[in-house]
C-alpha cells in the first residue's frame, strides 16, 4: 500500500486539476459569446490553480518528456487519465445542475461546432496549443518575479483561446458538460492530446537544442 500512495497522489492532484481547467472553462464559456476577452481571460484560471498548488495537468507537463527518462511516459498516461476523470466528474456535476440552462446548452453547441472539425485540423490546432501551453508553464517556472510568473500564464492561455486553438483537457469537460460520450468524441479529445502533446515537446526540444549550443 505504502508503494501505492504516491501514484495515487499523482493521479487525485490531475484530477484537482481537470476539474480546475473545468472551472477556466465553465466561466469562459459563460462569458464568450459577450466579450471573447473576458473569455479568455477567465480560462486562465484554471493553469493558474494548477500551477499555483503544484498539481499535475498533462498539457504543462508532456513538454518536459524530453529531459525525462522514458517511464516517465507511465506518469503522464496516469496524469492524462486522472485530467480527464476530473473534467468528466465536473461536466457531470454541471450537466445535472444546470440541465436546460445555459451552461450546459452552451457547452452542447461548442461540442456539436467542435465534432464538425476534422481530426487533422483538430491536431494541428492543438499543436499551436501545446506550444503556448509549455511557455505558460515553463515561464511561470523560471520567472522569480509574481508579474513575470503570471504573463507568460495570462498571455499563452489567452492566446490558445481566442485564436480558436484547442486544448484537449478543456474539451473533455465541454464533451462532458454537453452528454457528449462517443467513440467520435474520444477520438477527437485524442487527436487534440496528441496534437498538445507534439506541440509542447518540439518547443521543448528547441529550446533544449539552443542550450547545448550555448
């Protein structure tokens, strides 16, 4: 049991943090079709949480893959799982509370626009995702100063969201939230994990490579 304790606390902290994306998520969906700014601005809420309490989110963990060892792929499948368990239990919880009302009939028309997006176009859009997703993490990491810290969080999610790029944990939870469980839906979340995923290593992988130049 005792062996078992840390892989369990790795996979309730990227529930907490599926369901704190979730929460980013529910107030920019409120918020879109008035003031997609605002929108964007609320999603940040859900890295900030996550990065703030040192939880485990797949999308600002995947890109440090490249200076890990290869088990290390084990954790992240366990992150990825734990995210998406967090966003279904949210969209659940949202489902039920708010059935017919807005939220939940937001969210079902954002996952009916997102279904019509095929899956290369959905990987592509989740490559540039993955890019702004590794500079929010990795520049809140480096940075010392708190407005340093927040930028790179603040700019990277704002950008993703208005831009239209997409997030594959995030979208768990609009599928979720809208009842949405398909074998269509799961391929389409994948393609956006896949697409976050080579997003954040290739930035990484970069960024690694100018550092051994140096």
């Amino acid at each position: 049991m005792e062996k078992l304790k840390p892989v369990i606390n790795d996979f309730l902290k990227a529930v907490l943090a599926g369901a704190a994306v979730s929460l980013g998520a529910t107030a920019s969906l409120v918020t879109k079709p008035f003031d997609p700014v605002a929108a964007a601005f609320l999603f940040t809420l859900g890295l900030f949480a996550t990065l703030l309490f040192d939880l485990n989110l797949f999308t600002g963990k995947i890109g440090y893959l490249v200076y890990e060892k290869p088990k290390h792929a084990a954790f992240l499948a366990l992150v990825l799982f734990g995210n998406f368990t967090g966003t279904v239990i949210m969209g659940v919880l949202i489902n039920i509370g708010f059935n017919g009302a807005s939220i939940a009939e937001l969210a079902r028309i954002s996952a009916e626009q997102k279904l019509e997006i095929d899956y290369l176009q959905t990987f592509v859009r989740a490559i540039f995702c993955g890019v702004l997703m590794f500079v929010a993490a990795d520049g809140y990491k480096r940075a010392e100063a708190p407005l340093m810290k927040a930028l790179p969080v603040i700019l990277g999610v704002m950008v993703f969201s208005i831009c239209g790029f997409e997030h594959s944990i995030a979208d768990a939870f609009i599928f979720a939230a809208a009842g949405v469980y398909s074998l269509e839906g799961f391929l389409w979340i994948m393609a956006a994990a896949a697409g976050n995923s080579v997003g954040s290593i290739l930035l990484a992988l970069g960024l690694k490579a100018v550092k051994k130049k140096k």
